[in-house]
C-alpha cells in the first residue's frame, strides 16, 4: 500500500491503539498493553520513513530454477537466498527504529539511551553477524544479543521484528514477481515462511489471501479451511462477525484451537493489513479469553 494510505490507515482508528505481543510465558502469550494512539502511530510513521528508504533500494536477487523448485515442494525463498542487505543500510535502519523506540518508547519496556553507544560500539563483523540474526530470525543467537545489547528478550524480539520487517518488505517485493505465486498453496509465507497474521477477503468473489506480518507478503489460500492445521472439517471452523463492524470476521479453528482475523474488503474498500493488525487487537483479547491462540505455522527447515 502506499505510504500516504498507510499514514492514513495509522490514523483513521479507534481513540486507542492496541498492540499485540509476540511473547509468551508457560505456552500462554503475554498481551494487553494499552499504548496510547498518537505515540505508537508516530513511532510507526517514523518507520515509514526508513520504509521508503528501503524500497527505493534496487534490490537485485534472482530466483533461480533450482531455487523454484524447492518452492513448489514448500521451501520459502528466504530458506534457500540470503537477501544481500548493505551494511550501512542495515545499521541505518536498525539505528532508525532503535532510535524511534527512544523517542515514543512505544515497546514492551522503556528503552534507555545507553542501548546507543553499544550499538555504535559494534565491529562491522558484529553487524554482520546481527543481519543473520534478525533476518534468519535464528532464537538461540538472538539471545547472545539480548546479553551484548544489555537488553530484555521482548525488547529485542520488538526490535528484531520491526527492522526485519522494513528490511523484508523490500525483498518480498522483489522476489513475488518471480513467483508464480497462484501455485503456493501453504500456510505459511512464500517468500519467508513465517506464520501469517491476518487475512482479508478481496474481490467480487471474496477472495481470500493471508498475510504475513514479517515481510508483508500476501498470497492466496482456499476460502474454506484453516492456513494452520490445514483442517477442512466445517463442524471445525466458524467465524464471529461483530454486528457494527461487518468488515471484521474471527475465524475459529476447534481443531488445532488457532485464530486469524480477517478484513472482507467488499465491505471497506481496499485496507492496510498492517494497521488493520493493530488496529484490531481487541479480536485477539477476545479470541484469547476464549481458549484459542494465533496460529503458528511457521516454516520450518
């Protein structure tokens, strides 16, 4: 979407915005924290700054035939192509959320000024070595920089997945017209493979395409079923659809418990899902009380 829709989106919400954390504690996920709107819709306005600065790159990965193959037998792309991100570009964009999170401190804890110097005290091997991380999304590494960062695992996690995304976005859209993309059939993402966040049903026919939050892929799936579990069992899955808000669907899962929400653009026009996704935490504290938990379909190798 384009940035001007999108800052538009940030503030076309509710008086509130709600953000959803990724984290969990004992299998149950840690959420619920009321930020207020103009503070984490100018954090992430800010973002769309770097966002711009990120698609103007010229990107110039090649998807090969070898590399096609494997997709059609389910391997995302990121799996089998390290996107080459420029140091430099990479340090700016980091340092522009880091940065973004001191002045609206919008993240799951405070982030103090000290977090600055560390981060430029860094070699250029260690900032070599910090794109793997945050790209691949590799756990066990990204806690030696929670220790090197002298930072907590949500901060990092909120950190990591709001720079992989400025960053990704950029390669995904790059990589998807490469794709014959009519031909990927999974739940997880085609270029990344991560789980997707939402969903939205789009044109006459209510298609349906998921969404992934990581790299902002979409990508269609069947209409009827779960991106999940892959259950087609119908007694299985049900949606809710609030009565002054028809544009909102919660899709149920009884079968592997999972959710996604999704936006039916025949009733709202055309949406950004990532403000959607803020914007509609509300869905996820529902879902949550009732015993269901986003998804999790990530790729795994």
């Amino acid at each position: 979407m384009p940035t001007g829709m999108k800052k538009q989106a940030l503030f076309g919400t509710s008086e509130h915005l709600w953000i959803r954390r990724s984290e969990t504690k004992g299998g149950v996920p840690v959420e619920n924290s009321k930020i207020n709107k103009n503070r984490l819709a100018n954090f992430y306005l800010e973002l769309l700054e770097l966002e711009d600065k990120v698609s103007s790159v010229g990107w110039k990965e090649i998807v090969t035939g070898k590399i096609k193959e494997n997709w059609l037998l389910g391997v995302p792309v990121l799996s089998q192509l390290q996107p080459e991100i420029d140091v430099k570009l990479f340090s700016d964009v980091f340092m522009g959320v880091v940065r973004a999170c001191l002045k609206w401190q919008p993240g799951p804890q405070p982030l103090s000024e000290e977090v600055i110097s560390r981060i430029n005290g860094l070699s250029k091997g260690d900032v070599s070595n910090l794109i793997g991380v945050i790209i691949k999304d590799v756990e066990g590494e990204k806690l030696k920089w929670v220790e090197k960062l002298n930072i907590s695992r949500d901060m990092m996690d909120f950190l990591a997945d709001n720079t992989a995304r400025i960053l990704l976005s950029g390669f995904a859209a790059c990589i998807m017209p490469q794709l014959d993309i009519e031909r990927w059939d999974k739940g997880y993402c085609p270029v990344c493979g991560d789980s997707p966040v939402m969903a939205k049903l789009t044109g006459d026919a209510g298609i349906r395409k998921l969404y992934c939050g990581r790299c902002e892929s979409e990508w269609r799936f069947n209409r009827l079923g779960c991106p999940f579990c892959g259950s087609k069992d119908s007694s299985q899955i049900s949606f809710i659809m609030p009565e002054d808000k028809k544009q909102y669907r919660l899709y149920l899962c009884d079968q592997c418990k999972s959710y996604i929400k999704t936006v039916d653009e025949r009733q709202c026009g055309e949406v950004d899902l990532f403000c959607e996704d803020l914007a509609t935490a509300d869905f996820d504290r529902l879902a949550n009380s009732e015993g269901y938990r986003c998804g999790n379909k990530r790729y795994r190798a």
